[in-house]
C-alpha cells in the first residue's frame, strides 16, 4: 500500500531550497502556497501568485483576475506541478515568453503526482536538468529556460466548447476540468436537468467554464442563475462565455464553498 501524501512535504521541501536559493526576483505560481512556511513567504524577492482562492484567502491575497501573471520582471520562476499537462505546459510558455536574466525554471512536486514524467518536459524546453533535491519523495528541479525571441507571442491555449445541442459555447483555458471538451459527466448532468422543470433561481457550484449554468440560463431565460467556482481560472473563463453569449441572466463569483455568502435559497442547486 502507497503511503498517502501529507499536503505539506512538497512545500517543506521547497522551502528548504528556497532558504540556499539566490534572492533574485522570483515568482511563485500555484495552489497551496499557504503551506509554505510564512519565512520563506515573506522574502522581498518572493512574489506569490496563485488562481486557487481557498489559497488567496489564506494568505489575504486579492482576488485574481488574471490568467497569467504580471509585475517583475522575474528572474526566477517556481512552480508548484499542477494536476493537468496542458496546464503545466500553458505555464511554462508564460515562463518561457517572459523570464529576464537567468530566465531560471523550477518545478516541484511529489513522486506520485508525476514529478519524474515532468522532467522530460523541462528538457524539450530548457537545457540541462538538475535536481536540486529529492526528499520526502519530492523533486525540485531546476533548468534555465533559452533566450526568448522578441517577436515570440504568448500563445493563446483558449479553446470553446459546443454546449450540448444548443448555440451556448464556453471559454475553456488549461487548468479547468476537461479543458477543451464536453465531459461524460457534464453531458449526463445536461440531459437529466433538459427534463427538469423550470426553477427561477439556481446556484451552480463548482460551475468550471460553466456550461450547465448556461445551458440552463438559455433554456431558462426567466430564471436567475449564480455561478461559482474556487478557480479563478474558472471564473475568468465563466464570465467570459456569459458575455460570449450574451446573457443577462448570469452572476459568476470567485469563492470556496464555505465562503458562499448565507442567504434564504428556493430553487435549484447544482
């Protein structure tokens, strides 16, 4: 039997690093920085960016609105491995496009979330890599990433998705569930709630991209519907496919579950 992950071995290990790492301008970029040690958090040369909001609401950070980082410029980047390829793949364009100096990549991560398979990813991209260290079985490894060309653009990993039979598309970005594609359980979701009766008032939580709330805006457009998601990624994807499609019957919010403000709720929850 595996041994489980405990949440905080890959940040105790990384602040390891961190603490003989040269202070030149770093960003960190993920979700989970709250389990960093608030040392290493609070180095001047450390900036923190994350999309979860469970993790910006830790650490008093401001809502996110941004699918990339901005400020710097960074020397340095440090990302935690993300559960998507396309993600982390979407995230090292960025360090690749905008790194100055050194233009020095770090990725971290536990053995059995894929650490070692991700190596080979740094190697198409940088130079050599190296394993700055391995404990409590996690790697943090290390690669300069090449020089960037000036007229290289950021690439654009936006894709839209048909919403079942109906015109409703919706933004998708690496990091969203199912980025790219209706999945098996949404399509299930769709059918079952294309039979439901009407509700004028529906929450749907953990929206992603937020196709069922709205295929159920446009198949309800007397109804008011509230969308959330502790993504902002999502969220920002979200309000993207509600102005797409031109509804007014849409709210979405950046929030985890137990921050959803309390109010009396007659209606429909997804």
């Amino acid at each position: 039997m595996s041994k489980a992950i405990d949440v905080r071995d890959p940040w105790i290990t990384l602040g390891e690093c961190i603490s003989d790492a040269e202070p030149v301008p770093t960003l960190l970029w993920g979700d989970g920085i709250e389990h960093l040690d608030i040392g290493s958090r609070a180095l001047p040369w450390l900036t923190l960016f994350t999309h979860d909001m469970q993790t910006a609401s830790s650490l008093d950070l401001t809502e996110e609105s941004r699918l990339y980082p901005d400020g710097g410029p960074f020397e340095r980047v440090i990302i935690r491995l993300p559960p998507s390829k396309e993600q982390l793949h979407a995230m090292l364009s960025w360090a690749t496009h905008s790194l100055v100096g050194a233009r020095e990549c770090w990725l971290f991560g536990h053995k059995s979330e894929g650490i070692r398979s991700s190596e080979k990813i740094l190697i198409e991209l940088g130079s050599e890599v190296e394993c700055l260290r391995l404990k409590r079985r996690t790697r943090v490894l290390s690669t300069s990433l090449p020089p960037n060309s000036a007229d290289l653009e950021l690439p654009n990993h936006r894709k839209l998705v048909r919403v079942a039979d109906t015109p409703i598309e919706c933004v998708s970005y690496p990091g969203i569930f199912a980025h790219g594609r209706l999945d098996q359980g949404t399509a299930s979701m769709l059918s079952f709630l294309s039979r439901h009766k009407s509700s004028t008032r529906v929450v749907d939580l953990g929206c992603g991209s937020g196709a069922i709330g709205l295929f159920l805006a446009h198949r309800w457009p007397e109804s008011q519907i509230k969308l959330y998601d502790r993504s902002a990624l999502a969220v920002i994807a979200a309000r993207e496919s509600v102005s797409l499609n031109n509804l007014e019957n849409v709210s979405v919010f950046a929030s985890p579950v137990e921050a959803i403000p309390r109010e009396p709720w007659h209606g429909l929850i997804v």
